[in-house]
C-alpha cells in the first residue's frame, strides 16, 4: 500500500525529463591522467623546499670523539667576554636539546633556534648535544655533536662558543655566544645617551 505523499509525488512528477549524462572516462595511468591531489602535494613540496632558507650543510661533516672539548671565537670577540664563556658563567636564557634527533631534524632544529634566540635578543643559549653512539663495542663517536660544530661556524650570528662546564652537560653540551641583535643595540645605544645627557 502506498502512502498518499508517494501518489501524490508521482502525480506531480510525470511530466519532467531527467537529464542527459555525458558517458564516463575511465582514467588510467595510460591516459596521461593524474590524481590531481598528488600533483597539488608534489607542487608544495617543491614551494616548500624553495622557501628553505636554512643555509647549514650536512656534507663533508666529520663526527668527533665524545671527550672532544668544542672550542671557536670570531674575530672581534675579546678575550675577557669569551673567557667568561667557556667558564659558563654567562646565564644561559634558553637550550635546546638535541636528543633523539636525526640529522636532518637537528640541522632544523638549530638553524631555527639560533635565529629565534638572535631575534629575540638572546645572546647566551645552551645547546645540548649530547655524546654520541654508546653501544659497547662500537667505537664512540658523536654525530651530531660534530654537526653542531659544523652549523655554528657557518651561522654569522654566532661569535662565539665553547663546551659547556660539567654541571651544565660537559662535552655533550656546548655554551653558544650570539651576536647582539639590532634592537638590542639601538636600546643600549639610547641607554648610553641617556646617561651621557644626564
């Protein structure tokens, strides 16, 4: 038994056309088709790794012995302030911990970290890099603390930097000097005139 909505439905509807579908193409690799979403994925990709602004290198990195005291200044930096460097006695205002990290991942992680310190006006940060392969019977090696090594050198931003004291992770961590930022300059400039005028 039909309801009186479906008659009714009926009724009204006797004097329509459906509409014409145009046949379907069934695409194939063939074809020359492809899945449009792939090719929007792959296109990001490529815009991504464009926008990569990260200049560090992970060629030629060769890695170092666990025990291997980090030590390197630039030119300009004096004595006394690196001195107080390499006896931590600068407070560090972030750290970044490399732990668990691929190489890949940690040269992102540090690329960014520096220049977020830089720009935030940090100039004394801690990178804790750790040790390297401690499987017995393996000869020790650090990795990433050779890459470590490597990056700061090739980052301009950074003056200084030296292994860090044992209370503070020891060879598996080094103390990192950053230049001071623009704004930090313009600061200490006003600061000084202030005090000169009165």
């Amino acid at each position: 038994m039909q309801s009186d909505d479906d008659s009714l439905f009926r009724s009204e509807m006797t004097d329509v056309t459906p509409l014409k579908r145009e046949g379907r193409v069934a695409l194939t690799r063939e074809t020359g088709q492809r899945d449009p979403a792939l090719a929007e994925r792959r296109a990001a990709a490529v815009r991504e790794a464009q926008r990569d602004c990260n200049t560090l290198s992970i060629e030629g990195i060769t890695p170092l012995d666990p025990w291997y005291v980090l030590s390197f200044k630039r030119p300009g930096v004096q004595n006394g302030v690196f001195r107080k460097l390499r006896q931590g006695r600068y407070e560090t205002l972030a750290h970044l911990d490399l732990h668990r990290m691929g190489v890949e991942q940690a040269r992102r992680e540090v690329f960014d970290f520096v220049k977020e310190c830089y720009s935030l006006g940090l100039r004394s940060v801690l990178l804790i890099h750790g040790k390297g392969d401690s499987r017995a019977g393996l000869e020790r090696r650090a990795i990433l603390k050779g890459c470590v090594e490597h990056w700061l050198r090739e980052l301009s931003i950074v003056q200084a930097f030296h292994s860090a004291q044992p209370q503070h992770g020891g060879t598996g961590a080094v103390y990192v000097l950053l230049k001071k930022s623009e704004e930090k300059k313009r600061q200490t400039r006003e600061q000084l005139s202030r005090g000169r005028g009165g």
